[in-house]
C-alpha cells in the first residue's frame, strides 16, 4: 500500500513526465533554499514556471491544489526570488499547481496554470 510520502515522490516524477511531454525543460527538481522547496523548477515557451506538485490518496477532503494556501505560497514565492537571483533568471514567472489523485480506478492529472500570482512583484 503506498504511503503519502511515497504518492509524493511518485506524483512528482510523473508531473515531471507529462510536462516534459508538453514541451516543458525541467531545470531543477526539488531545489531547496533553507526550509523552503520548489518541487520542479521549469522553462516554458520562455517562461520561468515553478510547479508546486500535490498529491492526494483515495476521498481525500481537500483537492490537491487547495492545500497550496497562503503560508504555502509565500514560502514558494520567497524560493523562487532566492532562485531568480541566485540564477539571474531574467524571464517572466509563472506559479501552477498540478493535482495528481490516486484512485482506486486511476490516477488524475490536473494542472492549474497561473494557480496563484507573486506579492513580490
């Protein structure tokens, strides 16, 4: 039986599949500044995307991407700036989230583009 630790990694190298399939460069995979983690550090049609992946087991009340809240967000986008400037990444900035939800029947996919905007900016 998988453990949410264990959907965690595997939700993660499977997002890293289905972008790469949709034309994305995964530049860094679970890049880390102090506490603070960017799951996939990304490039898209020019764009610097940073995709924070969720996992979810089963009837899980929350939806994948509801759980990304604002402490969450925050902490993503302070990584991402420390990673902008550590890189001098001069490229428009996206944040997404994609759910991957493991059923009994299957595993869904959902990406949410722009799922939030940076406070930074």
């Amino acid at each position: 039986m998988m453990n949410n630790c264990t959907a965690g990694r595997k939700a993660e190298k499977m997002v890293a599949e289905y972008l790469r399939a949709r034309g994305y460069q995964i530049w860094k995979t679970n890049w880390r500044w102090g506490k603070k983690e960017l799951d996939l550090v990304t490039l898209h049609r020019n764009e610097l995307v940073i995709v924070e992946v969720k996992a979810r087991l089963g009837n899980q009340v929350n939806l994948p991407w509801e759980v990304v809240d604002t402490a969450k967000q925050r902490n993503i986008v302070l990584a991402t700036d420390a990673f902008i400037r550590l890189y001098d990444c001069r490229r428009p900035t996206r944040f997404d989230v994609i759910g991957v939800s493991y059923h009994p029947k299957g595993i869904e996919i959902e990406h949410i583009e722009n799922a939030f905007f940076s406070a930074l900016e």
